[in-house]
C-alpha cells in the first residue's frame, strides 16, 4: 500500500502548490486596505506620489472590468524611492512582504521588470522580438500584473512603438493587460521637480495638477523632438498615461527619518537577541548625517540635497553602526567568558552540574533589559556603544 500513499502524498502537495502558486498569481484579496500604510513604512518624503498611487490601485481594484490597465509614470532622481515603490506595491498587492521572499520571483509571479533597454544596433531587432514576446508571453499567464518599464524615456522608436501599443490597444495579440498595474520610471524632471520645491517653498505646497501636468508637458517635449511618432500618436500615448507622480529630491530631515528608521530596528534585533535597548543622541544622527554627500552645500540648508539620494543610508549603517555594535557584543562576550571562569573557580563542586546550568539559564530568561547608548567617538571618527 506503500505507492498509494505517495500517490496521495504527491496530489496533496501538487494542490497545495497550485494553490499557493494561484494566490501569488492573482492580487491578494484586501491588499488595498493596507497598500499606502506598507509604502509609507519604507518610503519617505514622498507622500504625494505615495497617496496618488494608493488611490489609483486601489480605484482600479474596484474595476470587475476595468476598461484599460492603469499606467503610471514616476519621475525624480535616482535614490528618492521609485524602484523601491514599486517593489513594495508587488509585495502587498501579491501578499509576499518581507525581504526573505524572492520578490520579483517566485513569490511575485505577476511582477515583471523590464530593464536596460538601450542595446547596440546589430542587437535591436532581436532584442525588439524577445521584448514584445516575453511581455506578451508574461501577461498570457498573469492577467493580474504589475509591469515595470525602467528608463522609459529613454527607448528607441520600436520599442517606444511596442510600448503604446500595448498601453492603447486592449487585447493586443490576444492578449488583455485590462486589470494590470503599468508603471512606467524614469529620471526625467529631475531640474523640472527641484524648482517645483524652490517655487513652492516645501514639498506639501506642491499640488498633484501641479506636477501632473509639469511631467507631461515634459514627457510631451522630449518625445516631440525624437520623431519617431505623430503628434496624434503622442498625444494617444500621453492620454492613456493616468497618472505622472513625482519622486522629489530628499532632503536632511529626510535621511534622519530614514536613519530613525534603521537604528529603530537595530534596536528591536538588540532586544531581542541582547536583551539591551539601544538608544542615541542628536550628536550621533548629526555624525550619520554628515557622512552622506551633499555636494557643494550644508546639509539643512533649504534647497540642499543628498547627491544619491537615500542610497547611502545602508552603507553607512554597516559603516558604522554595525561595527559599534560587533565590537559592544565582543566585549559582551569577553565580560561573559570572564564571569564564567571566575564563577567555576568560586564555586568548582558546580562545574558541569545540572544545577549550575539551570542557574545560568535562569539568569538569562530573567535578565532585565538593559539600556545602551550609541555615542560618537570623536578620537576615531566612529561610532561606540557604551
């Protein structure tokens, strides 16, 4: 009876696979509920995209019909949040958070990603036909997608036609994209966003028409000079984008929310695997602050931007926040290897006993939590915990 049971085995686990595999195909049931509070835990200064964009899954989600996918193009310099968005938005509209997830991947199948699409002449026409033939491949098999076009501002004249065609044309190849999420990012705006923030005198005064129609207006010129299309193609192409969101340059109050963020959590693993509180002062976030590229200006003067944006935060982090916190758990564990040899040495009838490891851990589970506080170590330009 022993090929029965396998059998059996096998048919429950091939259904519970095309199960799973179902759930991830399709957006999760609910995702709207929660979808701008997950973006907004990673994201930050970037609140006017973020609700625009929330909205408009959510209004789409609606839709049991909806009559064409909805297209969103983000704008803004590298480093402020646009690749990152969209890879939160696969992850809470296909119920896979968590960095432990292969996300785009296997968790996220309907998640697809298109970039570097400049490639040398002798390599376009079969770039262009491997380009069409998987999009059109991957929205056969996910009805529920989130398509990704990287630079798009950037592609040739085919490309840009096979793009339009797809996002204008409901049923192209046979193929609907009706209930799927296109989002289109580029790196254009980037002057046209920073004097936006000038104008305006902060972010929050900046309106959603505002940088809707500055995006378009722009998109509009740029493809108007390539010729690659007519102005009633172009005008076609902009019509059925529905939303332009901008990424706006970051600025110092925003790096130390994201540095808040980071030691945040640095603190909760300490918790949990030190039973010790971190804590830091305002010295430490301004010594966090000063290692991040400003270019030619202070960090908290108006109009000042981080060069790379928040790229540099996690560098930094490991730079020197990790180090303290590997030299305070050395020293940790040197005090412990310490107190162990003079405890054995106090008491050598315990030594090995069932007692004395009971004792030990009884004392580890009863151990309050301790308070430990991050400061600058000046002397060496780094970071201590004491």
């Amino acid at each position: 009876m022993v090929l029965p049971v396998i059998a059996a085995t096998a048919a429950v686990t091939a259904a519970v696979s095309w199960m799973i595999l179902s759930r991830q195909a399709s957006f999760a049931p609910g995702a709207c509920s929660s979808l701008e509070r997950f973006l907004q835990s990673e994201i930050v200064g970037q609140q006017l995209a973020i609700h625009q964009m929330s909205d408009a899954i959510c209004d789409h989600l609606l839709k049991a019909q909806p009559e064409k996918p909805l297209v969103l193009s983000v704008h803004g310099p590298p480093g402020v949040g646009k690749s990152l968005s969209h890879r939160l938005l696969a992850q809470a509209m296909y119920d896979a958070p968590g960095d432990d997830l292969e996300c785009p991947g296997a968790h996220c199948p309907g998640y697809k990603v298109l970039q570097g699409m400049d490639h040398i002449n002798a390599e376009r026409a079969q770039q262009h036909w491997y380009l069409k033939n998987s999009v059109l491949t991957h929205l056969r098999k996910y009805t529920d997608s989130i398509l990704v076009i990287e630079e798009y501002d950037k592609l040739d004249c085919p490309t840009r036609a096979i793009l339009r065609q797809l996002i204008t044309s409901s049923g192209t190849a046979n193929v609907s994209m009706d209930k799927s999420v296109v989002i289109l990012e580029s790196n254009l705006g980037q002057l046209q966003l920073h004097k936006m923030l000038i104008e305006a005198g902060e972010r929050s005064k900046v309106t959603a028409e505002e940088a809707h129609n500055g995006l378009r207006n722009l998109v509009y010129d740029i493809w108007s000079q390539g010729n690659c299309e007519s102005h009633v193609d172009i005008i076609r192409m902009l019509g059925a984008i529905d939303f332009f969101l901008p990424f706006f340059p970051l600025e110092a109050s925003n790096i130390q929310e994201l540095f808040t963020k980071r030691l945040a959590e640095q603190s909760a693993v300490l918790v949990r695997a030190d039973a010790a509180n971190l804590t830091w002062s305002v010295e430490v976030m301004d010594f966090l602050i000063s290692k991040v590229d400003f270019g030619d200006c202070k960090a908290h003067e108006a109009g000042c931007y981080p060069v790379e944006g928040a790229r540099p935060v996690s560098t930094i982090m490991t730079r020197y926040v990790t180090r303290a916190l590997k030299q305070w758990r050395t020293r940790q564990e040197q005090e412990r290897l310490l107190h162990k040899q003079q405890h054995k040495a106090a008491h050598p009838g315990l030594q090995g006993s069932v007692q004395r490891r009971k004792k030990a851990l009884l004392t580890r589970l009863s151990r309050p939590v301790r308070q430990v506080q991050l400061h600058v170590d000046h002397d060496n330009q780094a970071l201590k915990i004491v």
